[in-house]
C-alpha cells in the first residue's frame, strides 16, 4: 500500500482515471472521453443556470452583500451536477440541501493540511478521530451514489430509452462516454468510470468559479475595461431584461470578452502547475540534460507573469489578446505556449473548451446588466 492509499484525496481523485494513468490505459480512457467532450457543449444549460443564478444574487443582495465566490462555486456545482451525470444538486436556490452540504463538506476536507503531511492518520487513526470517519462514511456516500447513477445510465442505454428530443450537445457527460464505448475498442469498468467522473468533477468545479471571481474582480476595478465588455454584451444581445440564450458560436464572435476571459486566465490561472511527471527518457531541456525518472513541473503560473514573453506581465491588459495583439504577436515567433492554463499537448485538459464554454456564456450575460459589479463585486 502506498502512503497516501487511504486517504480522503486518494479515495476521491487517484483512482484509475484519465489524469493518474499512463500508456495503453490511459490511452483508453482519452480514446473515450474525448469523443463524449467533443459533443456535450450545453451552452443552453449555462445560460439557464446563470439566469437562476442573477435572480438569486438579486434576492440576497437585499439583505446584505453577496460574496461573490461562494455563488459562482454553486453555480459551477450546480452545471457540473447536470452536464455531468444528469444530477441536480439544487445548489443556487437551496445551499442547504443534503448532498450540497455533504459535497461540500469533502470538498473542504480533501485539502486539510494536516491529513496531507500526516497520511497514516486517515489510515490508522480514524476510529479516534470521529469527524474525520464521518467524512470518510459521507464520501462513501457519495460515491455509492454516482455508482448508482452509472447503473442507472448503463441500463438506459442499454434499453434504447435515450430522449431524442435532447440534443447530444445539452446530454449529460456520462451518457456520452457510455455510449462513446460502443464505438471504440475499449471499455470502462464502472470503477474507471466513477474515478473519471470523480477527477473531471474537481478539476471544473472551483476552477472555473475561481477564473470568472477573477474575471469580475478585475472588470470591478477596471472601469473602463467594464464598459468595453458591457457595450459589446449589449451590441450582440441588446440591453434589454429578457432571458438571453446565446450560442456557442455567437460567444466565440465576441473578442473583447473573450480577450478579457484569456487575460483573467494569464494573470491569475486557476492551475498554477500541472501534476508533476516523470521523464520516460533522458532530456536535453535548454542545454541541460535530465536523466530518466527526473520528476519535472511545468509552472504555469512562472511561464504567464515572465517579462520574457509578456510586456507588464502584473498587469491586467486585456488588449493583449485581440487580433494583432501581444499573444498573436508571441505565437508568430512560436512562442504559442507562453499562453497556457489548460496545459498542452496529448494530456491538455480534456475539459478546457468546456470551461471556456462556461465563461463565455456567463460573463456577457452578467455584464449586460448595469452596475452588476458595483452590486455584487
């Protein structure tokens, strides 16, 4: 047994998923999932959710002020429940309900620092330790619960019951990547499923709630940067107080936002370094030679704030990324991964369109409301 096997991160996010494995079995994994995040796109279900979630920052900002964060974190819990596995955690309109507060509280446990220096404790130790069994016995829960709902999914499918009514776009990730299964080599045993699930459900869910807090932080205290994004909000779905759908394509065709968005993801990137990795072989990186198993880190975080690439790299300069810009400018130099927040290469975020996705659909339809950020931000 390892050191961490056991504990409450390992029993959530170390699984045999797509992010732990390597070789032929991870190859598998990809060869399934990607096809399933090619095609759930649920822009439609973004833009319902951030509809709900403006009627609810508008009901509590009445009796005080809204913490911006902690809505958009159940926002994103809310999105990730149903584009996920079909699950509506109810987030938004009731945070007080059993399995937004069992999500939560492991959420919060996973990362308690003490657990993370000392393993053998959840390992040993848990039968003097009550609340932390307790958090154990609810991540139990938890997963017993999306098991269920691989069962249930499986045996749908099975049956031929799909809703033809339901674009592919807007059907939960799980229903894709089963049916993705019939048309590769490969197969997920359930457990492989459930650990996949587990680890896209981590990596979307603060993340994305961390890039758009940073994203109103910055147009909160850039008002003319605010305003720019809120006129081109406007010129595409006018300034009217009607519910807005907007497509995947018509996002895309907004470049300042989408600048604002890229900018956000450069100064403050939700991932500051990818997993650490072990060469398979010996490297020449920059003149200096690493032997096999050296274990190397890509600091993302490094890379988007060095004055080598990026000119004012502290500062917040959305124009970097427009047509003709500083970004276009380094990727003509072949310096295209200056820019890098999802990774790159073979084992780039499998869900970074996806969290685009969000973003774009969120932010403009936030910022067609006037003083939305001197309300909330």
């Amino acid at each position: 047994m390892s050191e961490q096997e056991g504990n409450l991160i390992s029993r959530f996010v170390f699984g045999p998923n797509i992010v732990v494995l390597n070789g032929a079995a991870w190859k598998k994994h990809r060869q399934i999932a990607n096809p399933a995040f090619q095609r759930a796109m649920p822009v439609r279900l973004f833009a319902e959710l951030s509809h709900t979630m403006f009627k609810v920052m508008d009901r509590e900002v009445e009796s005080g002020p809204v913490e911006i964060h902690d809505v958009l974190v159940r926002w994103t819990l809310q999105v990730l429940g149903l584009s996920m596995f079909g699950f509506d955690f109810d987030a938004l309109e009731n945070e007080g309900s059993t399995w937004v507060k069992r999500y939560n509280n492991i959420n919060r446990s996973l990362f308690d620092m003490k657990y993370i220096f000392f393993p053998f404790l959840d390992r040993y130790c848990l039968s003097m330790l009550p609340k932390r069994r307790a958090v154990h016995d609810e991540l139990t829960q938890f997963l017993q619960f999306l098991e269920s709902i691989i069962d249930q999914k499986r045996a749908a499918l099975e049956k031929g019951t799909k809703d033809a009514s339901v674009p592919d776009s807007e059907r939960d990730l799980l229903e894709l990547m089963l049916e993705s299964e019939q048309t590769t080599r490969g197969k997920l045993t359930n457990e492989e499923l459930l650990s996949d699930l587990c680890v896209f459900f981590m990596a979307g869910h603060e993340s994305t709630a961390n890039a758009l807090s940073f994203a109103i932080y910055y147009l909160a205290v850039h008002p003319d940067v605010q305003e720019k994004a809120r006129q081109e909000a406007i010129d595409h779905f006018g300034d009217g107080n009607e519910d807005i759908f907007p497509t995947a394509e018509e996002t895309k065709n907004m470049p300042y936002l989408n600048a604002v968005i890229k900018e956000t993801l450069r100064i403050a990137p939700p991932a500051t370094s990818i997993l650490v990795r072990h060469l398979t072989e010996e490297m020449d990186i920059g003149g200096t030679v690493y032997p096999r198993q050296t274990r190397v880190v890509f600091d993302i975080h490094e890379m988007h704030h060095n004055p080598k690439y990026w000119s004012d790299p502290d500062v917040f300069k959305p124009d970097r990324f427009l047509p003709g810009g500083e970004a276009e400018q380094l990727a003509a130099k072949g310096d295209s991964m200056a820019w890098n927040p999802f990774s790159n290469g073979a084992r780039q975020c499998i869900g970074a369109n996806f969290s685009l996705a969000e973003q774009r659909i969120m932010l403009p339809l936030l910022c067609k409301f006037t003083n939305a950020f001197r309300k909330y931000a």
